[in-house]
C-alpha cells in the first residue's frame, strides 16, 4: 500500500501530531509558564484549522473503512473552525489560577474528541464510525467534570457517561443485529442489502436511537440540560455545537447513503421526532433561568429543525443540514462567548443577572442580540438562510405539515429569545455586570462570529459550493 | 469590458464611510466624521468622472451605438433556474450620467456640510446617513435588473426618512419625515405589484433582456387584460405610480415640501438633486418598454408630468418660506422631466423628449441644488426661512448673491445658460407630440421665471430687515460648493448630450429651434420683468393684488387643500370606518386566540418541567421508553 495515501487522513494525523505536541510541551514546560501552553496550544490549532482548508485529495483508504470526499473534507474544516472559537473563548478561562495545572488537559482531551468526531465523519464502515463515536465520547465526560471540585461538574461528568454508556450499549447492539442481518459493515455493501425484514428495522431503530443520544432528540435529549449546566461554559459550547454538528453530519450521511432504500419507513420516524423535539424542547426553554440550560433547550430545539432538512432526502436536503450546522456555529458560539465573557467577568449565570447589561457593556449586549436573532432565524442575518434552507428542504418533499409546526416552534423560540434581550435592554438592574474588558482572544473569536453570522448570510456562493459538493458526494 | 471593474469603488466606499462612521462616529469629535465622508466621497466623485469620460468618449461607441456594459455581477439568490436574484453593476448612458449627477452633488453637499452643519448636535450621524443615502442611491442607478433597483429604492427611502427627520427633537421634522416615508411607500407598493406583474409576464429582472429592441417576451401579454386594461399597461402604470411617489407626481407631491423640514443641504441632495428624480430615471431605464409595450401609460405620463409643472408653479408663486417656493419649483421641473419622457418618441430625432429629459435632469441637477444650497447659505445668515425677514442681502452676501442670480437666470431659462438648452429641447418635443401640453409648458415657463425672480428680489433686493447680527457672507467650505456649481449651471449647456445620453444610444443632430425657442426666452424675460415691477422695491401693489384675487389666493396658498384632503380622507373616514373595525376584530378575536395560545403555551410548559427530574435512572427510563416508542411506530407505518 502506498503510504502516500496518508494524505487523505491529513486532518486526522494533523491533530493528532498537534494532541502530541501539546503532550509533549507540558512535559517540557515548568511549573511557573505552564500557561505558555495556552499561546501555544493557540497557535498551533489556528494552523491546523488554516491546513485543513488546503484543498487535496479525495478517495477510500483501508478497502473503503475510511473515505474521504469534498464534502467530509469540508464538514471537518467547520468542525475545525468552531473548534478554533471555542479554544480562543476558553482562553481568558484557562488562564485562572485554579486551572493552572490542567491547561494541557483541556487541550489534550478536547483534540482526542475532534479526532474521533473526523473519523466518525469519514467513516465508511460501522466499526470506525463506533470507534469514532465511543473517541468523541468518552474524552468529554472527562471534560464535563472539568472543574470536579465543583459538585455540578462531577454530577456532569457521571451522568454523561452513564447516559452515554446505555445509549451506546443500544446503539451497538443495533450495530450488530444489522450485522446479523446483512452480514457485512460496510456502508456501501449494505446500502444495498437492507431490507425491511424485523432484524434489520429493530437494529435502525437502536442505531436512531443512539444517534437520537448524541444529537440529543426527544426523548433520548435528558441529560443534555444537566450537563450543559453542569459543565464548564466552555465545554458546554462545545458540546452544543462541535459534538452536535459531527453527529448530524454522519446521522444525516448514513441515513441518506445506507438506509436510502428504506427512506419512506424513516421518513415518518424522523418527522414524530422532529415535532416532539422542537415542541418539547421549547416548551422546557421558556422556563429557564439559568442561561446555560437555556441555551441547552435552545440547542435541542435547533436539533429538531436540523430533521427538516434531513426528511428532505436528496441533494437539496444534505446541503440544507451542513449549510446550517456551518450558520449555528457561529450563531450559536457567538451566543455562548458573551455568556462565557459575562461568567468570567462576574460569575453571572442567571438570565435575570443579565438585567442592564446594555447599560454597562453595549457591544457585548449587541453581539447577544445579534447571535439570538440569528439562533430565532430572523433575516438577514444567516439564522434566517439556514432555517429558510431547512424549511425548502422539507417542503419540496411535501412535508407542509411540518413546516408550519417548525414555522410556529420558531415563533414561540423567538419568544424566550427575545426574553434575553429584554433583559439585557429593558429591565431595570440595580447593580448591572459592571463594565469589563474581553481578553483579546475572546474579542478575535466574537468578532469571528459576527462576520460569520453576516458573511454567510449574504455569500451565496457558499451555499452554491456545498450544494456541488453534495451532489458530487451523492452521485 | 473588464477595465470598469473599478466601478465597484464607486459604491463600496459610501457604504464603508457609513459603516465607519455610523460606528465609531461617537468615539472621535464629530469634525473626523465630516472629513472621512467628504474625503470618501471625493474619491467616489472622481472615480466617477472618470468612468463617464472613459465611457462617453472612450470607445464605448459602436455601430449600435454606446453598449451597456456589466463590468461586475453575482448571482446573490437562486430560487430556481429562472427566478435569479443578482447584484450588479450596468453602465450605459443614463446610468454612466445619473453617477456624475449624485456624486458631484453629493460631494458639493459634503463640502458644504462642513460648514452648514458645524456645531449642531449629531454631526457625526448627519455624515454616517449622508454616506448611506449616497451608496443607496447609486445603488440604485447603476442597477442591472429591477429586484436591485427596488431594494436601493427602499434604501434611498429610509435614508431621506433618516434625512428628513435628522433634527427628531422637532415635532414638525418629525410628522414631515413619516408623511414622506408614508407617502412613497404607499407609491412602492404600486412598484412592487408592477414589478411582480411585469416579471411574471417576462420571466425576468434583467433590464438588458427587458429593453432589448424586438424581443419576444411580451408575447404572452397581449392576451392578457384586466378591467378591459391590457396587462403591460397596468404593469407600466403600477411601476409609474412607484416613480410618481419618489418624483412627488401629483397626487402624490404633498410630502415634498414638507420634506423641507430637513437640514437644507439634504434638501438639496436628496429632494432637489438626486432621489426625487429616481421616478424620471425609472421611467427613462423602462423607456422602451413603456414607449412600446404600454403606450397608454406613457399617455399617462405625459399629463400627470404636464399637470403636475403647471399645479405647482401656480402655487409657488404664494409661498414665503424660500425653501417651499424652491420645493414647488422642484415639483415643476419634475413634471417638465416626466412630460418631457411622455411625449417621447424612439429613435434619432423622434427620441427627442427622452434626450431632453435626461438633459433636464442633468441641468436642473446642478442648478437646483445651487440654489437649495444657496437658500441654506441665506438661512444660515438670517436664521430664518421666511422672505418676509429678509431684504438687502445683496451687500452683506456677494457670493451667494451672484451664484443665486445665475442660478435663478439658469431656471428662467436665459440663453446661453444651461436651462435654456435643456428646456429648449422639453418644448420642441412637447410641440412636435402634443399642442395642448406644449401650451402648458409655455405658460410654466414665465410662472417660472416670475416666482424665481420674486424670491430673488425679495431676497437680494429691497430694504434691510431688523437682523439679529449684521448677515455675513458663508464661509469658504460653503461658498466654494455655491461657485463650483454656479460654473456648472452656466457650461453644463454645452454638453452634447444628443450625442451621448439618447433613447436608442446612437446619438442624432439637433440644432436650435429659433420658432419655439424666442417666444420661450420672450416670456422668461417677461417673468422676470413682472417681478422687477412687483418686488424690485416693496410696494403694496402685490399685497393689493392677493387680495383682489381673494378666495382663489388663499387656496393657492393652502396648497389648493390637498393636505387637508388627505387628511380628511385618512382620518375621517379610513380610520373610522376601515381601520377602527379592523382594530377591534385583531384587539378581541386574534390577540385573545394569541393570548390564549401563549397562556396554554405556558401551562403546558408548567406541567411538564417535573420530566426533567435530574436522576439518571429515570432518563434511563425515558431512553429505553423512547426506543420502544418509535419501534412500536415503525409496527405501524409496517402495516
């Protein structure tokens, strides 16, 4: 085998050269300049991510275990990108004194999960996508109980990996009865064996429920609040978008090249998921007032939108999903940098402690505003695309039905959004989050967001490129 | 075809002066604002100079006369394979001509805000909304397709609403800034449903597929009708009525001058110069269209145009407020442009009212805002709008009182300034189509001149009033700006625009029309004439005469009540008989289905938060519930 072949596990290796090099320069560095890490860890993910986009070679590796295309290529340089946000918004926090020896940990860690998010993306068999799921999985637990002095963050970590550990065990029996019944795990080869005897049906369904577990569908969604609340913000954000946005990609991959002979049984699954996702999850996010189990309700209902564009089965339908994955990174990062900014400014977790923040700190109030209305879909800024994109992906499908439950979830969604900015401009606050000012790495990584929120929206000609790449990768 | 590129600049560096500006205006003394507008819009200017100089006399010229070149376009949405929405940029004559007009004004009014508006509160803001109006308004010249040309014309709405209403503290800017959104938008909405009409019809925005001479898209129309109305009327008509609103055609001119409630250097940009001629630009960019598809809106045209010159030069004759008379008269002129379009025909010398229109265009550009700009130079002296404070200028304001008299001279039409010219042309074409309207326009010729000449003499000559200080002449920032465009006024006469900006971009050969244009220069200098008797030296004679013409002087006035009309018609009887049950049903029956949605909305939302219970063993629970869930669903759709 030719080794030069490599090549097309260039964003793979990259970070794992990265994992290691971060390793190594925490054995290297002294106690005291432990925090030089940070700068460096910094530096060298941003080349990574600036790597990722050179365009190179597409093709199969491993007799078609690992592939990679122009679409999986393009869907791990989001996953890069968000990446970059939440390292450069995690900065100003891993610079407290209290993090000072774990600093490479978090680096660490976090890379191990976005090595097996790339795998899981490029899979082309279930035992690397397992392999890639169960990497991207268990590394966060250890995250989500970062701050593990802390009792939330060790009750975060305990729930996510038991949780996780049942959704797996059912995801991989699902696994195995498909096994059983095609006998092969390649996708391509079974593509064409699935049929619709028990076996194969009883084994989709635990593999959507598993996958329902990551992506965090009603009624699999339970333990996304707590954790979310739990972990640390910048954890959360990661979580909510990174290992979110991985896991609809390769939902959305397998659902639309293993299971397409199937497409009209999953169809209605995925639409009475969609209701009751959008629907429950809204209903629970108008009663929070902690603002990261806010966001958490709002993540699971931005999930149940993300179904619309895959009961939209074709070309139009896969570009809808990555299109809005690519919007709700930065909508939803951008969100969850002010709220990180607030936190390590003030402590400030409480929606109510947002009274009067306009007063005190207006272009971070702004920059909220601006990541909600996006989040809520109101034109113009790229919010309004995804949804729209979504919305066309179902109705060229007929499913009109749907669309207008998903027309009205966004109205009540736009309700508890807009309950945050009226909190940050309206209500009246004694004592207002005094004035601070945002590390420089959380200004760059907000200022990305912003630009992202509004390039998006308007570049059509990204729209364009992944809907050719889509169609390159379904034909 | 690819060395225009650059014209993209021209656009972009407004709307980044706004960006800028409209930013960080606040962080830096106001004066900074000032100068990155001016300085900006000193590069968009040249660079537009530069582009009509290379494109006039560069080589643009075939055989089928000048092309129309799209240096620069992107498809911004594609719905499906017809429905393309793109942004873009089309030079051709008129558009290449309407790009000097608004920067050169543009650029003269920055200057001279400089000096206007140094001291007053929200400077910084005044610049940031001067650059949006800028970019919007190009935006909307150098439209390749109509979708583009009406986003930038709602653009250039909101920022006249912005303009308009710049000092918000006042009550009157206030009323006037919504009246004038109001008004127009109302107009819009007869633009849009043309627009969605006419695309419908075609299957196209493009205006270059629209205007292509013999093309085949109308095929379709012409079974189509409504009320007896063919469909290409009634799409030229609802488009027209759009430009009518922007251009204050009668019915729709009662915002113009109330308009007048902005600071005057915007009057003089937006509603003298450059966006009330839009509805002209709309209706010349869909010439052929309407000269061919829909001769009966051009028939149309022709009368609101002829009406409208003949309406407001009666009326502003009886006004006191400088910035009024100047309003009405932009009315005027605006009817003349419009007529102008209205009695054109197409092609070479039969193209002749098209070509005058536009030359009109260009001229009264220059001189209208001369004098808009020159009137703020007055107020700034005086510190009033009424003619009734002033007298005597002439000693204390040498500058603005020489660029006045040209401009006034320009407007009445004496030769060899550039009014003379353009006018010239309007009635040569008005007399060649239709003997009733050229009538008309003889007659608004000498009203012209005598109400021009009234301000003037009121102004410059007569007694000294009792001033709060000894006036003084404007400072250098605004005087240049006034000499600049005095030059303009006087040489913009001699471009050969029947060579350059002509319906069907070949150019022809025109020569003076010495039967229709004597008598017209006769009549001006009577204008004028009557005016030096009237108001040369203040007399009674004037106050005598508006008393003998009694009932009819005070409708005039009162602007023939049309205010007051439209306000009856809006208050007494939409409201109380439309809007009000309208109120009642959305108050009672879709707020309380509202209200009961959010309260049910909410009880739910109650009643479920115990699912989220935070022990592990019941998400267990739910998880393995879940599961069974969909495959008990799966059973079903099986069966």
């Amino acid at each position: 085998m030719d080794l030069g072949q490599f090549i097309l596990m260039r964003h793979e290796l990259l970070l794992t050269i990265a994992a290691l090099a971060i390793l190594v320069a925490e054995i290297f560095t002294s106690e005291k300049n432990k925090s030089g890490i940070i700068t460096f860890a910094l530096g060298l993910f941003a080349l990574v991510t600036v790597v990722g986009f050179i365009p190179g070679e597409t093709g199969n590796l491993f007799g078609g275990s690992f592939q990679s295309s122009q679409l999986t290529t393009f869907m791990k340089n989001i996953l890069n990108l968000a990446v970059l946000i939440v390292f450069l918004q995690a900065e100003g926090w891993l610079r407290k004194p209290e993090n000072a020896d774990k600093i490479s940990e978090y680096f660490i860690l976090t890379l191990a999960t976005l090595i097996g998010m790339n795998f899981m993306v490029s899979a082309g068999d279930f035992l690397i996508f397992y392999i890639g799921l169960e990497t991207a999985t268990i590394p966060i637990a250890g995250l989500a109980a970062f701050d593990k002095m802390k009792s939330k963050s060790a009750e975060a970590g305990i729930k996510l990996i038991l949780s996780s550990a049942l959704s797996s065990g059912i995801l991989l029996f699902g696994l195995s009865m498909l096994y059983g019944a095609t006998g092969t795990i390649y996708f391509a080869d079974m593509a064409g064996l699935i049929s619709k005897d028990a076996m194969t049906l009883l084994g989709f369904i635990f593999f959507v429920s598993g996958m329902g577990f990551k992506i965090s569908l009603v009624p699999f969604h339970f333990w996304t609040a707590d954790v979310y609340e739990g972990a640390p913000i910048n954890v959360t954000s990661y979580l909510s978008v990174v290992s979110k946005g991985a896991a609809a990609f390769i939902f959305t991959i397998i659902l639309f090249t293993v299971f397409k002979n199937i497409v009209e049984l999953w169809q209605p699954m995925i639409y009475t998921l969609a209701v009751f996702t959008m629907t429950l999850a809204n209903l629970f996010a108008l009663r929070q007032n902690n603002i990261k189990r806010f966001l958490a309700f709002s993540s699971i209902a931005q999930a149940g939108f993300i179904l619309l564009g895959i009961i939209g089965f074709g070309e139009l339908g896969l570009t809808s999903v990555v299109y809005f994955v690519l919007v709700y990174v930065f909508t939803n990062l951008g969100a969850f940098g002010v709220v990180a900014a607030v936190h390590n400014a003030s402590g400030v977790e409480t929606i109510s402690g947002y009274n009067g923040l306009y007063k005190t700190n207006p272009m971070l109030s702004l920059l909220m505003t601006l990541s909600l209305f996006s989040l809520a879909g109101i034109p113009p800024v790229a919010g309004f695309f995804g949804k729209f994109f979504l919305f066309t992906a179902a109705a060229s499908k007929g499913y009109y039905l749907l669309v207008l439950i998903a027309v009205l979830n966004a109205t009540i969604s736009l309700y508890y959004y807009l309950l945050v900015i009226k909190a940050m401009f309206i209500a009246k606050n004694e004592e207002p989050v005094a004035w601070f000012r945002s590390t420089l790495a959380m200004r760059i990584s907000l200022i990305m967001c912003v630009a992202g929120v509004f390039i998006i929206g308007f570049a059509s000609g990204i729209f364009e490129y992944i809907r050719s790449i889509s169609q390159l990768f379904l034909n | 075809m690819a060395g225009y590129t650059y014209t993209v600049f021209i656009l972009i560096i407004p709307l980044v002066v706004f960006l800028i500006t409209g930013l960080l205006g606040m962080k830096w003394k106001p004066i900074v604002s000032g100068i990155i507008g001016t300085i900006g819009l000193g590069i968009s200017f040249t660079l537009s100079i530069i582009t009509a100089i290379t494109y006039f006399w560069g080589g643009s010229h075939g055989a089928e006369g000048f092309h129309a070149i799209i240096p620069f376009e992107l498809t911004w949405l594609k719905f499906t394979e017809t429905l393309i929405i793109k942004m873009g940029i089309l030079l051709d004559p008129i558009s290449v001509m309407m790009l000097v007009v608004v920067t050169t004004i543009s650029f003269m009014v920055h200057i001279y805000s400089l000096g206007y508006m140094k001291g007053e509160v929200g400077f910084a803001r005044f610049y940031s909304f001067l650059s949006l109006f800028t970019f919007s308004m190009l935006g909307l010249v150098i439209a390749p397709n109509i979708f583009q040309m009406y986003i930038f014309w709602e653009l250039v709405g909101v920022s006249s609403f912005l303009l308009i209403g710049f000092y918000y503290t006042k009550p009157s800017a206030v009323a006037a800034s919504k009246k004038a959104f109001i008004v127009t938008r109302f107009a819009d909405l007869g633009f849009l449903i043309g627009i969605l009409i006419l695309s419908f019809i075609t299957g196209t925005f493009d205006f270059a597929k629209l205007t292509e001479p013999g093309t085949a898209i109308f095929a379709s129309a012409a079974s189509m009708s409504f009320m007896g109305i063919s469909a290409m009327t009634w799409a030229m008509t609802l488009i027209f009525i759009g430009g009518a609103g922007k251009s204050a055609m009668f019915p729709f001119h009662i915002w113009l001058p109330d308009a007048m409630e902005g600071p005057t250097p915007v009057s003089a940009l937006i509603h003298a110069a450059t966006m009330v001629v839009a509805g002209v630009f709309l209706v010349a960019r869909m010439f052929t269209v309407i000269h061919f598809q829909a001769p009966d809106a051009q028939e149309i045209i022709a009368y609101v145009g002829g009406f409208t010159s003949l309406f407001a030069a009666i009326i502003a004759i009886t006004q006191y407020d400088i910035k009024r008379v100047l309003a009405f008269s932009t009315l005027s002129q605006l009817g003349y442009m419009m007529l102008s379009l209205g009695v054109s025909g197409y092609g070479g010398e039969e193209g002749l009212g098209f070509m005058a229109s536009m030359f009109h265009l260009f001229t009264h550009a220059m001189f209208k805002a001369l004098l808009f700009l020159g009137a703020g130079s007055i107020i700034h002296a005086v510190h009033s709008n009424y003619m009734y404070d002033m007298g005597g200028l002439r000693k204390y304001m040498p500058i603005t009182h020489i660029t006045f008299l040209i401009a006034c001279l320009t407007i009445a039409g004496v030769p060899p300034l550039s009014g003379f010219f353009s006018k010239d042309e309007i009635l040569v074409a008005a007399y060649n189509h239709n003997k009733l309207l050229f009538a008309v326009e003889y007659i608004v010729a000498g009203l012209t001149a005598f109400y021009m000449f009234r301000l003037y003499f009121s102004v410059f000559w007569g007694k000294d009033r009792h001033y709060h200080h000894t006036p003084h002449e404007s400072p250098l920032t605004m005087s240049i700006p006034l000499m600049f465009l005095a030059v303009a006024s006087i040489f913009a006469g001699f471009l050969p625009f029947h060579h350059l900006v002509t319906s069907d971009k070949l150019g022809f050969v025109t020569e003076m029309h010495y039967a229709i244009a004597i008598p017209s220069v006769l009549i001006g200098l009577f204008g004028i004439a009557m005016a030096w008797i009237l108001y040369k030296k203040e007399s009674g004679v004037p106050a005598k005469m508006a008393k003998s013409w009694g009932i009819l002087y005070t409708a005039t006035y009162n602007k023939f009540y049309f205010d007051e009309i439209y306000l009856f018609v809006t208050k007494k009887i939409i409201f109380n008989y439309i809007s009000r049950p309208i109120a009642w049903f959305d108050r009672h029956i879709i707020d309380g289905f509202m209200v009961g949605i959010g309260m049910t909305t909410e009880r739910i939302s109650y009643r479920i938060k115990g699912m989220q219970s935070g022990q592990l063993q019941h998400y267990a629970f739910m998880f393995v519930a879940g599961t069974l869930a969909l495959t008990l669903s799966m059973l079903y759709f099986l069966m």
